[in-house]
C-alpha cells in the first residue's frame, strides 16, 4: 500500500458540521484518515468508517442537492440495456427507474423511508442485502446497475462477487463512481470525497481492472464532461489550485482572492457552466462491463 496523505478529523468535523452533520459519534477519537493506494489503483481511506443511516438522513435534510432525480449516468447505462431483468442495488427512491420503462426492474435498497417512496411509485424495491440478493438467485438478471454506490462500499471486491453471481453468461454491470482521474481527484480536503461518506475513491486504472479479477471484462469506460451542478466546484477547484501555487495559505488574503475570482465569473457570466466544448471530465465516470464466458 502506498500512502498519498493523510486528513485530520479534526477538519472534517468542522466541514461536515457546515453541512449540518455531526460526525463525532462516527469517529470517536480518531485524530485522522489516510488515503492509501493498492496495485490495481484503488484508493481506500484507513480507517474505513462508513456513515450510517442518521448520517445520510442528516446529510439529505439539509442540503437538497444530495440526492438528485436526473443523472447522466442514467442516459449512458440505458444506451447499454437490450433486455432485462434488470437490478439496482443501491436504488434509492427509483429515480433510475421512473426514467423509463425497464423489463423486470428489480432493486435493492436499505433505507426504509427510500424503499417505501420507492414502492408508492409502483416499484419493485426490497430491503434486502447485495450479496444475500445473489446468493439467492444466481444467474438470473441480464444487467446490475449502481449509481454512485461503489465509493461507499468498505469492501467493492465482494460487490463485484455478487455480481457475477447474479448475472447470466454475458450479462452487464454498469456502475458510476466519482472520478478520480478528474477535477475530483484533486480535491483533497473535501469532506464528501473523505470519510464516513465516501470510503474509496476510483482511478479509471482500478474502475477498468479491478472487476476484471471477478470474471469481468471491461467494455467501456465513459467520463461525463463537468455539469452544470458541478460547475461552481470546478471553478472553486482549479482556483485552489492556483492559490496554491503562488503559495497563499488560509487566511484573508486566499479570501479575497477567491472574491475577486468569483466576482470576474459573474461578469463573464460562466460560474455557473463549463462548456462541454472543453472535454473537461466532470465529477462522474461510468464503467461496463461483461461477466465474461469461456
């Protein structure tokens, strides 16, 4: 394992609660994370403490951007589904779902207050854990679509193992990540790309690779160009990086620069957009891939 760096929950705590989150009882006495840095190019955060059910409602309650109805990766994964059934762990309210009609959707989720929107939308939705889903109906669904799970999962090995189970000879699984290999990889203290919220993070490397060691082989992988809801981080991004160059620390002067930066945005009226013109990759990356059949 190779150590990148390391963050301080003490820092953490501070940007969580600015989200109104408290995360004290997650992380006890813990001083700090390390990211390290394996031979497929996985990136995992030690230790890896998951956050939990109030964490993700707290999260949700206060910032009405968190869960959001409409993704690209929805687009891209419906280009790859020529039949069904079809299953999504980690669905959510069924938002994939509601897009459109799917053959024999079937998903898997844990939050009760999610399931039972889910299921007043007339959808097939059970409270029931990824691998124990698998174990029980192997060979039976043509595609297994996650959306923004994987990164929350302490062990994403075993979410590759249950899919391979789940799926019939030649059939696809279509996950999306946060991209590491992005704007995204460069931001280093920000806390929904840190613990409790996201535990690994994903190199195009490791997102090709890794299933590939459970029977997988890679067809795709599909950066997303920086959307709009994204824009303001993108911008807030490159310009860290900026100040960190000149060697600004924290204080009023990094501040004040920030203000002018926005300031002159506003005036060009681009702080709010990143033209798809640029190719820039944006915050989400979408893999596919085939369980592989001698």
């Amino acid at each position: 394992m190779n150590r990148l760096y390391a963050l301080q929950v003490s820092e953490l705590k501070k940007k969580f609660a600015a989200l109104g989150v408290d995360i004290s009882r997650l992380v006890g006495d813990l001083q700090e994370f390390e990211l390290l840095e394996d031979e497929s190019g996985l990136r995992r955060w030690s230790p890896p403490i998951a956050g939990d059910g109030q964490f993700y409602r707290d999260l949700a309650a206060g910032n009405q951007w968190y869960y959001l109805s409409d993704k690209k990766e929805y687009e891209i994964a419906r280009q790859y589904i020529e039949g069904g059934p079809v299953l999504e762990v980690g669905c959510g309210e069924g938002s994939f779902a509601l897009k459109g009609v799917l053959p024999c959707y079937v998903g898997l989720e844990l939050n009760e207050e999610a399931i039972r929107k889910a299921k007043s939308k007339g959808l097939n939705v059970l409270r029931q854990d990824f691998q124990d889903y698998a174990a029980q109906n192997p060979s039976t669904v043509s595609c297994v679509c996650s959306f923004q799970v994987l990164e929350h999962l302490p062990s994403p090995e075993s979410f590759f193992r249950s899919s391979f189970e789940v799926l019939k000879d030649d059939g696809l699984m279509i996950t999306a990540v946060p991209a590491e290999d992005s704007f995204v990889g460069t931001m280093k203290d920000h806390c929904l790309n840190a613990p409790p919220h996201h535990i690994t993070r994903w190199t195009d490397k490791c997102l090709k690779n890794l299933p590939c060691r459970s029977g997988f082989q890679c067809l795709d992988i599909i950066h997303i160009p920086v959307e709009k809801i994204h824009a303001r981080l993108f911008w807030s991004t490159l310009l860290d990086r900026v100040v960190s160059q000149e060697g600004v620390g924290e204080g009023i002067r990094r501040k004040v620069k920030r203000k002018i930066f926005w300031a002159m945005l506003d005036v060009l009226g681009v702080p709010n957009t990143v033209p798809e013109d640029f190719f820039i990759p944006g915050h989400t990356v979408v893999a596919v891939h085939k369980k592989f059949s001698p």
